[in-house]
C-alpha cells in the first residue's frame, strides 16, 4: 500500500510517501520546507505570513516528492484537517482534493494531533538516506529523508497513554485501541511549546524558542533559580503553563543579572527543569493508574533531550511498559506521520467496508478538530 502524506497545519509545507506491505514500512520520501525563519523575524508565528508562504511552497514541495521517482500508482492520500491554522489548512486540503479528483484515489482526512501520536512509531529508522535539494520556493528544508530498506512496524499494547507536546497542544491521551481516543488531560492554557516560545522572547533568545531554551539549558544550573511547578500535585491530568512563564517573567524583573549570558543559561536551566518535572510526574502518575502498556511521545517538544532521558529512565522503572519516542526528525511537523495515520484510517475503513472510491468532495477543513 502506497500513501501520500500532505501536512499543512502551520508554518511547515510537508509531502510524505509511505509504503506498508506485510506489516513492514518504508519511506519512500519525506519533504518539508519551513518558513520558520521568516517567522523568527517577526518573533513568532504571522497566520497570514504562513498561509501565503504554504500557497508558494506546496507545489514545489509535491514537485519535489515526485521528483524522487515515487511509483506512479499511489492508493491513498492522507490530509491534515485540523487542527490549526484555517489559512494553512486549507493550502493541503485543497492540494489533497485536487489530486484525489485527478488521479481517483480516496481520501483520508487526519487529525494533525493524531499524526504527532503515532510518529511515535517512527523510532530507529534503519538505514535513512539524507538529503538537501534545492530548497523549493525560496522556503528552508529540512532533511529529504528516504528510507529504501522496510522495517517492521511496531504493534501497540493497549491500554496506551500518549503525551502529545507541540507548540500549540500539551495533551495526555488514553488509547484503548487503535484509533481510540480519550483525552485525560490537557493545559489550561498556554500549551508547554508555547511557553518556552515566550520564555525565549522575554530572554532576548530569539524563536523558535525550544531549541535555543535546551541549548542554553547545557551549561545552566537548574537549581540557581527556584520557579512553581504548576498543578504538580492537582491530582488530575490537566496542565498550566502560563504561571511558570510569569514566574520567569518576574525573575527578569527582579534580578539585574539575568541579562548576563550565566545567569540566562541558569534561569533557562531552571525553566526547563520545571516544565519537565509536570510533565513527567504527569505522564507516569497517568501510566501506573491506568496500568498502561505503552506510553507514546510525539510533537515538537518531544525533541528536547532532557524531556527524553528523563522519559527513558522513569519510565524504563514501570514495569511491562514500553516506551516509543520518535526520532527527533519526526518530531516536528511532518508527512510521515499524517501517511502513517491515513493507513490505520484506510485500515479500518477497508474492515467496516465504508471506503469510498473517491470522496475528495468531503474533504473539510476544521481548524478546532478534536481527536
């Protein structure tokens, strides 16, 4: 089964082919062309500046896909709907429908979030070739990656638990099967990606700010600084991040010395710190009371390495618990993950016998779409 996998929720234009036969996968080609540095320049994300740039990049990005010598004889197409940003969206809907109605192919319309679940399964890619071609458009591409050997598909054992953390969304998600979703608990309002976003505009450090927070990170003291872990002890699910950005906030104010490049890097320590501290303690709280067999990691802060080692010690303490984390270039937005979620969604429909030849006159976008 060949899919191609289109992602435009944002400010990254992404195109995907993934092939699945046996059980097994490939990635035949997975582009994507940012317009994160145009974004930098203004200190974050411009809705219009996104949308127009994913009207100039995504023709050239499929160009480029199909550049690669992907087969002509596509089945599916898998498409973010949302959520995201309405302007966005509608660049890969529209590109998706077009294509579907051309080449006659069914359409799989994806949640953006359940994209960044299952790049979970994207861990340890063997054998990935990487390439930088002409960047299309004028945007910044990442790696081209193509992946030529198949590799198993890893099965999940349910109950599983997800984190999702991105820029836009921190969730905890109760999976009892495939496809199946129960959020149990979610911020209540900055998302944790968006707070260390804002934490690097209050330090002068530039966006996007996760990066450059982790670098800094390095050579911190995570103890300089003493910050709130927000709804720690709850003893619910939920998140907070906005009153830890605060707290920062009011360290800047109330230590001259912050603006010395040491103290940065302690107070970037100690943020850092604190976010993963509720981010764990959630997640592994979650985890023994759901007696979960799999805890799954996906989104853009799901990069950050010590949010990950963290993970891997912690949660290596759980017994019968597998842990699946995806490689860091799958962190980020991308059309892998949307092609891997149109498979379980082809799968499923081709099971109840409801897939349609071709239904790209359905394909709606929604930019608040929940799991």
């Amino acid at each position: 089964m060949l899919i191609l996998g289109i992602e435009t929720s944002c400010d990254e234009t992404a195109a995907a082919v993934l092939e699945i036969k046996n059980g097994s996968f490939r990635i035949l080609s997975n582009l994507v062309s940012s317009s994160v540095e145009l974004q930098a320049r203004y200190g974050g994300i411009v809705p219009e500046v996104a949308a127009r740039k994913q009207v100039e990049f995504v023709m050239p990005v499929l160009e480029q896909v199909k550049k690669l010598g992907i087969p002509k004889n596509i089945d599916y197409i898998a498409v973010t709907s949302g959520p995201g940003l309405i302007t966005s969206l509608r660049v890969g809907v529209e590109a998706a429908r077009t294509l579907s109605y051309i080449w006659k192919k069914p359409l799989m319309q994806v949640n953006h979030l359940e994209g960044h679940i299952y790049s979970a399964l994207l861990n340890k890619i063997q054998n990935s070739k990487f390439k930088v071609p002409a960047s299309p458009a004028g945007g910044q591409n990442k790696p081209q990656i193509q992946n030529k050997n198949f590799q198993r598909l890893p099965k999940l054992v349910f109950p599983a638990l997800a984190l999702v953390v991105s820029g836009g969304h921190t969730q905890l998600v109760l999976m009892r099967n495939y496809l199946d979703y129960k959020i149990i608990g979610e911020t209540l309002d900055d998302a944790v990606g968006e707070a260390f976003d804002k934490v690097a505009k209050i330090l002068d450090l530039g966006y996007p700010g996760g990066p450059v927070i982790a670098k800094m990170a390095e050579g911190g003291d995570k103890s300089s600084f003493e910050l709130p872990r927000p709804m720690m002890n709850s003893g619910d699910y939920n998140f907070s991040f906005a009153g830890l950005k605060t707290a920062v906030l009011y360290k800047t104010l109330n230590h001259k010395n912050v603006k010395s490049l040491k103290q940065k890097r302690d107070l970037c320590a100690s943020f850092q710190e604190a976010c993963v501290d509720v981010l764990i303690n959630k997640t592994i709280r979650a985890a023994k009371e759901y007696k979960v067999k799999t805890i799954l990691v996906g989104g853009g802060v799901a990069a950050n390495k010590e949010l990950r080692e963290r993970l891997e010690r912690e949660a290596g303490e759980l017994k019968g618990v597998k842990l699946l984390i995806p490689e860091i270039k799958y962190t980020g937005d991308n059309a892998a993950m949307i092609a891997l979620v149109g498979y379980f969604r082809t799968i499923r429909a081709l099971k109840r016998k409801s897939i349609k030849k071709v239904d790209w006159g359905k394909a709606k976008v929604d930019p608040n779409m929940e799991l």
